[in-house]
C-alpha cells in the first residue's frame, strides 16, 4: 500500500503511561525504522515527549480518545506536530496479539497507510466553550436532581405540596420552603402572605398540603437541600455569565441561529460549542447529522430495510438539538411545528422528534456554512406546495360523507 506520512508516531494512553511506536519509511522500497519508547504522565514527562517529538522531526502523531487522557496532550502537541485523534471503536486489533506496543504500532502503522478515520477536534476557543457548555448542562442535571430529592423527601414527610403547586421551587413553593426549613411548619396566615398570583386562590389547599409539621431531622435535610439548590443555582448563573464573554467572537453566528424558531442565544452557544463555526469541516450535512447520532442508520439484507435505532453520536449535540425539536412544538405559526405535526400523525411523536431534531441541525449546517440568513417557511408551507392534493382529499372525505362537493374559488 501506498505509503501516506513518512514519519509517523502513534500513542496508546494510560492513566499512569504513554506507549510510543515511531514508524520512520525511509524509502518505498525498505522496511521502516521503529522505536518504542514508554513516558509517564506526570507535567515533565509530557514534557520530555514533546521535546522526544521535536527532536525525532515527527511530522505525525494519532492517537485514541481514551477518556480525557488525550485531551491535555493533544494541546501540548498541537503546536509543534499535526496531532490526531481517533475512536477506539474504529482500529480493530488481530486477536490474540494485544500489547500496549502492539497497539501503538498498529495505530502508527494504519496512520502511515491513511487508513484511519480521524475523529473532529475543532479549535482550541471552541474547545474551551465546549468544556464550559458541557459543565454547565451538569450542573442543570445535579440541580434538577437536588429538586427532585427535596419534593421526594417532602412527599416521605407527608408534605404533599407537589400536589397543589406544579413548581415547589417557584415564588410561593420556595417561601413556603424556606419557612418549613427555618420552623417545621407554617399556617394559613403565613400561607397566605407568602401566596403569589393564583395561587392566592388556593392558599386553604396550600394550607392542608403542609399541614404536617416536619421533625428537627427533616428540617435540617431540608435546609441542606435547599442550601444545595442555590449553591447550583449561583454555579449555573456564573457559567451563563462567562459563557457570554467567550461566545463575544461568535456573536453574529449566535444572532444567526438565534433567528431560528425553537433555539435561544444559550442554545445557539451550545450548538457552536459542539460544532464549530467552519462547516467546511464536514464533507455534507449528512456528516453532521451522522456525527450527533441523529442520521438513520443503514441495516439492509437480501433488499430488506430493517428498522433500526438512531446511531450513536455525540450525546452533548443530540440533547440540545431534541430540546430545541421540543421548544419547537410549541411555537405558532412556524414551518417546524407544522413539520413535526404531520409527522407525528405519521410515524409517532418520538420518531418525528429525533427527525424534527436532525431537520434542525441541517438548518444549522447552512446557517453557518452561507452569509444567508433563516427564512420561515411558514405554517402552511406544506399546503401551499400540494393545494390541489389537499383539495382532492377534503372533496373525497367529503363525499365519502354523503355530500355533493361543488367547488368555486372566491372572488368568482
């Protein structure tokens, strides 16, 4: 096979060890020079690989997304070699030979032949806004989960306070909460000042709800739940802050995708975050869509089509493009809401979500890829593209009725 990069180095990463294979092809004709060489992990011993990479003139250098190992290395690599990445579920190893310089041969030696599908790092200001999106999507997690485990231990407690307000952590839910916390129990006076909007209608049901006092133990886990809960909350609302200021450079890709039913300026960072501004990075849309999972796969056998799940992809990418699919169902008047309509009648809610979802990554691709910027289609686009189909199917259900259809346009 025809020899691609002449001085390659691949990398298998451990916790505590790098195993390095330099793969040197001289000449087409000749065997290549090899040299196996181990590295700890430790800031100066990455050091002395970077400085081992400089020395040898190593032009090429892959290795496996093994956890967050390669993440710190590929950084310090970056600026004096063309580093790679690859998934480990993609370099199949011969059975039966599996070593840790083995491995790193293998991946040098299939890099050398251009035989590996390198996987998408984009530049390191979107890496650092990814990590920044990334740990604020945990943070809503662990906040979402402190709330459950507050309204789970009330509901233990006998405080039924879920069943009256549909937000424990509202105006009038968190009051009542932080009252409970401070004294064990409250009364239809105290209800009844802290009470906001219409729920100063029920503030007889609110009254009944809490009418269980709480014990000195559930008033202390109480407190540490909500102590929790604000503590997350400050976390997120500084996150948010700084991700304004590193999403300052991408301001009018923000504004751009902004313009998209369904997706508001924290979702239009997480996008670019996860994508990058360069869509000449992917070959097509379909790329994409492949890399967040959200392209159908392929499973055909004796020209049969079996259905099957949606790929796997990148997690981060396919949850907030099905929550802007979500956000969208509930938007008037728009072209996606109407899209997901007539699919869901079709094929199911779930199904037209994941399709709603990748419909609007694509829109994403081409936002960013042209200086044009999004034109709603609107509601009754569909309509408008096939009148006379939707003609002939309302006179038939017509008639199938028992009338006689006679059509006339207006102003006729």
């Amino acid at each position: 096979m025809r020899i691609i990069r002449k001085r390659c180095l691949g990398l298998d990463l451990h916790k505590k060890q790098i195993t390095a294979h330099l793969r040197v092809h001289g000449s087409i004709d000749d065997e290549p020079d090899r040299t196996d060489t181990r590295f700890g992990t430790l800031p100066a011993d990455l050091k002395r690989l970077r400085d081992w990479v400089v020395e040898k003139q190593i032009e090429d250098v892959v290795m496996e997304s093994t956890s967050v190992y390669w993440m710190h290395l590929y950084e310090l690599l970056e600026p004096v070699t063309r580093p790679a990445v690859v998934n480990a579920s993609h370099v199949k190893k011969v059975p039966g030979r599996k070593t840790d310089v083995s491995d790193a041969q293998w991946l040098a030696d299939l890099h050398a032949h251009g035989l590996l599908r390198l996987s998408f790092v984009p530049p390191k200001p979107i890496r650092q806004l990814r990590t920044l999106t990334r740990y604020r999507t945990k943070l809503v997690a662990m906040r979402t989960a402190t709330r459950n485990r507050t309204v789970k231990m009330l509901e233990r407690a006998g405080i039924k306070l879920s069943s009256v307000v549909s937000d424990c952590f509202g105006a009038t839910g968190r009051g009542i909460l932080d009252v409970l916390a401070e004294k064990g129990e409250l009364g239809y006076t105290e209800i009844n000042t802290l009470a906001r909007g219409t729920l100063r209608n029920k503030v007889r049901e609110l009254t009944a709800a809490v009418a269980i006092p709480l014990n000195d133990v559930e008033r202390d886990l109480l407190g540490m739940h909500l102590r929790s809960y604000d503590a997350l909350d400050a976390q997120i609302a500084e996150s948010e802050g700084k991700l304004g200021d590193l999403a300052k450079p991408y301001a009018s890709s923000v504004d751009k995708l902004d313009a998209v039913p369904g997706i508001n300026p924290l979702a239009a960072i997480t996008l670019i975050a996860e994508t990058g501004v360069d869509m000449s990075a992917y070959q097509s849309e379909h790329h994409l869509t492949a890399l967040a999972g959200l392209a159908p796969g392929n499973s055909i056998s004796d020209e049969k089509r079996r259905a099957i799940a949606v790929r796997k992809g990148n997690r981060y990418l396919k949850r907030i493009c099905v929550q802007i699919a979500w956000a969208v169902t509930r938007k008037k008047d728009s072209f996606l809401r109407a899209r997901f309509g007539r699919l869901s009648r079709r094929i199911g809610r779930n199904k037209a979500i994941v399709a709603t979802a990748r419909h609007i990554l694509v829109i994403v691709y081409h936002l960013l890829r042209t200086d044009r910027p999004y034109q709603d289609l609107g509601a009754n686009y569909h309509d408008r593209r096939n009148s006379e189909r939707l003609i002939r199917q309302h006179v038939r259900r017509l008639e199938n009725l028992g009338f006689v259809v006679e059509l006339k346009r207006t102003g006729t």
